[in-house]
C-alpha cells in the first residue's frame, strides 16, 4: 500500500488506483465519447436518424432536416414509416432488422421535399443491439443521390434518344419493338411496322450543305412525331441518317398500317421552309404488319427493309406492303448471289450451244454460247435468273472468262472435224468485264491456249454497253478487232439505237431483238407491215456499212423465209434448235444444208 494511503480506501489491485478515480475516468471517457459521436451526428454531410424500437426517431441531424425541409424538432418522434415508407419488400426487410435477424439493411428510396420536389436517396439502416445482444436502437443513414440520379436519368435518356431530332434512337425502337413481339401473345395480337426514308435528301446535303440537311431532319422529325405518334402506344423513331420507323405495337391489320402509310406521305408532302429554303421531299416507305406469334424484330426489321428497298425500285415517293412471295425470290436472289463464286469452284456450271444458220443456204454458220448453272437445289437456271447477279457482285469477271475458254475450246473441236465448215463461236461480253479486266489479254490467252483462230469467235455487247462511257471499253473492242475478232451488237434496236456509233465502232454483226421477229408471226396487219419495214430498212442499212444482220426468235418457217426475203443474213431460233450440248451442232453440220420446213431439231 502506498504511503500516506487511507488503509480504508479500496483500490484497483492491478494499479492500486482508488476505485472512485478510475469510475471517475471512466465516465469522462464516456462522456466524451458521446460529445464525440454526438458532434459527428449533428455536423455529418449526410443525413442519420436515430430510431427506436418503438419505429419512431428519437433523434435527427440537421443534414437530414434540410434534406427534406423540415425542422430537426418535426422529425423527432416521427413513425420511420411516414418518413421512408418502405415498399412491402423493404418493411419485410426492416421487419427483419428489428427483430435482430439481419445486422444491416440497404435500399434505394425516393424522398419527399416540403416544397413538393422528389429527393433520391441511399438508406442504410445498421441495428445498435444492446450488451446481451439484444435489439435496441436502428440507425438510418440517408445519402442524398438526386444529382446523380439525374446525371444518370441524362446519360440514359441520351444512350435512347437521337441527339439532333430528340426523337428515340434506333436502340429504344428496338427495345420497344422486342417488348411488343414478345409480350404474352394471344392468336389475334399483331404488330405493325413501318420504315421510311426521305428521297432526294442526300442532293440536299450536296447542293445546301449537312447543316441545312440536318435542320430539315429536324423538321421532318417533328412532322412525323405531331401527326402521327399521338396515342395509340405507337413510336416514332430515327434509326440514323434520313431514316425513320413508326412502330405499331397492336396493330389491327394491313389496311390500319397502309392507312398510315399513306398520312406518312401526306404529312411530308408539304414543303420545309428551312433556313430561307423551301425544300420539297418526298419519302419512300416499306410496311410489314403481322400476327406477332411466330415472327421475331430481326424478322421484321429485315422484311420492313427489304420492302422499303422494293418501295425504292418502284418508283419511291410511296409505300410497298411487305409480299411474303417477293421476299422469297429476293432471299432465292440473295442466296444465288452468295454462291456464284463456289459454284464455280465446284464445276456446276455448263455451256449450251444454239445453231446460227445461214437464211440464204440453210448451213450452221457459227453457235451461240448460253451458260446455264446446274444448281444442286434450284435445278437448271437460265443466265437470266444469275447474270445480273453476276455483274452486280463481280463474279461475272472469272465466270466470264471460263465460259469464254469452254466456248473456245469446243469451236476448235469442230473446226478439227469440220475444217471447211468454218463454224464461229459467239460468246456473251459483259461490260463490267470490260472495265474489271484485261479483257483483251484474257481472249489473246484463251485463243492461244485452245489453239482457235480469232476470226472464228464473236463477242456479244448490248447497245447500252458500246454506248457507254468512251475510252477504255471503245479501246478494248478497237483491239479485239484488230487481233481479228469478231464484235456484234445484241439486242439491237432495244438501247440507244444511235446510228452513228455504226460507223464508228469496229462492229461486224447486228442482231436483232426478238421484238421485231415477233411481228412476222402476224398473218396481216399494221404491225406486220411496220417490222418488215424496219428489218428491211436495218438490213439494207448494215449492209451499206459492211455488216451482217442475225435475227433472234425464230420459232416458224414462215418467219424465217419471211427475215430471208428482207436480206437477213443469219437466225437463230427454236425453230432451227433449242440451246443443247454440243453434239446437237455436229448433228445438224453433218446432216448438210438446213431444209426450207423441215422441223426442229429434237429438244
């Protein structure tokens, strides 16, 4: 014990410390930390609540007084409930807490201000158990969030809207278009769709510049949105550049949807004045309405675009329904487009050959090339089902160019069995050929590969083809010529038929379109009249010029005495022989002279 101790006094044994002085220190300590906790409470840059277990606050800080202007006094001994009111989700939560099943609660809740605004806030409600464990106090922290609410309101409402016409954007109409296409879909639920785009916008973004072309977006946008996404749950959007959707979430059928189509015309008919120009525009629109069990938005969005497409090639300046049978023969074109290339790696091409007989001594003068595609699910297809795809795409270039060595190739097997026959191979030339290769290396190749002189193979343009742009294309034939090959006009008459190109391309034949041979069928009258003429007067024409004539479509005798009568020179028709493999050609030259009547070759 320490000197000058009370010997009455009782001490701490660890420290000999009168117990009255370590109470003492004690309940400063306490004290103090209340003055601590207190102070962080009162001075906190977020709002807390003190509650009871009775759920009414006992205490507030001013943070959270001014968070929803009140007074710290009117918060106090208010019910949690008045002041957060929980959705059933979250008082069964708190519920919970209270009860000391969970330590900790977190929600996001949407305050009341006093003067009537909406403050967004984060509440956390943590439980203060007392020294046996037991639930005593709740303690809220409310973190104001609005201006981040806000910020992110903001950056959702720009990620789903366009930014120049305020209109929703193409992610918002596809959201919307899911919503509706896969909402609980009843057997008479249907869907409508309607895409549009502004013809000619693309010459006012050429001749006034993009900032005049981007307030008449502005304006049409406005148009679309006053007269025609009033109500009815319909969306009108901007999918980018001058294209526009209207979608239709429960649609009534076709004729509710063409009805729109054609207030869509109506209401962007009237001219724009923008910016002291009086801007007249029109649109082109596809329409696709369906039952919405069985279809999906990439269905639809890809019918509505193949049908703005078709709306476009009509005519544009109005709208196309969506036909089911169209859209196959465009998909059928889409998928021979895709597999022109592999088909001829894979050898599904053939060439078929039809006679030109000479009109004045019956014999086979040259033949025709016809490529034809064995398609292993189309079956046979004919060059007019897969050559514009072929020019379109480019594939035409190699496709050409192997027509063009089988062709060669079989002419030389006749010209070694028939020598003085002297039989001639034509052969179709795409201009795209002309302008994508070396055409005049590649016919120089095939001819010294296949050993077959140049005066026996002809090369087919249309008029529309000589007659394009000068320089490479008149250059090339210029050369083809010289090297001794022959070129002829197909179709002609059906182009520009300008005379004065006769004279100067290096051009050896006319052929004649089938059109004018038709004619000779008639028995009498005008029309009959009128082609004789015509033919007569193109003959005498071309063999001013030093050329010969072929005609095209010769299906009868009396036609074709008919063509001989006027001078023609060749023909070539099913009435002489359909297209067929070779062998047919080395028949009908065996077989001599074609016969004045005799009938077809056999098919």
């Amino acid at each position: 014990m320490p000197p000058g101790h009370d010997p009455t006094e009782i001490v701490c044994p660890t420290c000999d410390t009168p117990l009255h002085d370590v109470t003492e220190r004690l309940r400063d300590a306490l004290q103090a930390s209340e003055s601590r906790f207190r102070a962080a409470f009162a001075d906190a840059g977020i709002g807390m609540a003190l509650v009871d277990a009775d759920d009414c606050i006992i205490e507030a800080n001013p943070a959270l007084a001014a968070m929803v202007g009140l007074d710290v006094s009117e918060l106090v001994r208010m019910h949690i409930h008045r002041f957060i009111d929980p959705e059933e989700s979250a008082r069964r939560l708190y519920r919970e807490l209270v009860a000391g099943k969970r330590d900790r609660l977190r929600i996001e809740k949407r305050l009341k201000h006093r003067d009537g605004g909406t403050v967004w806030t984060n509440i956390t409600v943590s439980l203060i158990r007392d020294g046996d464990g037991n639930p005593l106090y709740t303690l809220a922290m409310v973190e104001d969030v609005t201006e981040q609410r806000r910020l992110g309101d903001r950056l959702h409402y720009q990620s789903l809207h366009d930014p120049l016409t305020r209109l929703p954007n193409r992610s918002y109409f596809f959201e919307r278009l899911a919503a509706a296409c896969e909402a609980p879909a009843s057997a008479r639920r249907r869907v409508g769709l309607c895409y549009l785009d502004l013809d000619g916008f693309a010459a006012v973004n050429d001749t006034l510049g993009h900032h005049i072309g981007d307030e008449l977006l502005v304006a049409a946008a406005n148009r679309l949105e006053q007269h025609v996404a009033l109500g009815e749950g319909r969306l009108v959007a901007r999918l980018g550049g001058d294209e526009f959707a209207v979608l239709v979430p429960d649609s009534e059928g076709g004729e509710q949807l063409t009805a729109l189509a054609t207030e869509l015309l109506r209401v962007l008919d009237q001219p724009f004045e923008v910016a002291g120009h009086r801007l007249a525009v029109t649109a082109s629109i596809g329409v696709v309405e369906r039952p919405v069990r069985g279809t999906t938005p990439t269905e639809l969005v890809k019918d509505a675009d193949a049908t703005l497409y078709w709306s476009k090639a009509d005519g544009r300046a109005r709208w196309t329904l969506y036909d089911p049978d169209r859209g196959a023969h465009q998909m059928t074109r889409q998928l021979l487009a895709t597999a022109l290339r592999p088909a001829l790696e894979r050898g599904e091409f053939a060439v078929e050959f039809q006679p030109l007989v000479g009109l004045a001594d019956g014999r086979v003068h040259g033949a025709e090339a016809l490529v034809r595609w064995r398609h292993p699910r189309f079956g046979t297809l004919s060059p007019d089902r897969f050559i514009p795809l072929a020019e379109e795409s480019g594939a035409i270039v190699p496709l050409g160019k192997w027509v063009l060595e089988e062709s060669c190739r079989q002419a030389r097997h006749w010209l070694d069995e028939f020598p003085s026959a002297a039989v001639f191979v034509s052969v179709n030339l795409a201009v795209r050929q002309v302008w994508d290769s070396d055409v005049v290396a590649d016919v120089a190749e095939v001819l010294e590969a296949t050993g077959l002189p140049p005066r026996l193979l002809q090369l087919e343009l249309t008029e529309s083809a000589v007659m394009g742009p000068a320089g490479r294309p008149l250059q090339a034939l210029q050369a083809l010529a010289d090297m001794g090959v022959r070129i002829a006009i197909d179709d002609f008459g059906t182009g520009y038929s300008n005379l004065a190109y006769l004279s100067r391309l290096p051009v050896h034949v006319l052929k004649l379109d089938g059109t004018f041979v038709e004619g000779f069928r008639d028995p009498g009258g005008t029309r009959r009249e009128a082609d004789e003429k015509i033919v007569s007067a193109v003959v005498r024409l071309a063999h001013a010029l030093g050329l010969t004539v072929t005609a095209e479509g010769i299906e009868s005798a009396v036609q074709a005495e008919r063509l001989r009568a006027t001078g023609c020179d060749t023909a070539q028709g099913w009435y002489f022989a359909r297209p067929g493999p070779p062998h047919r050609v080395v028949r009908m030259l065996r077989e001599g002279p074609w016969p004045a009547g005799g009938p077809a070759v056999p098919v």
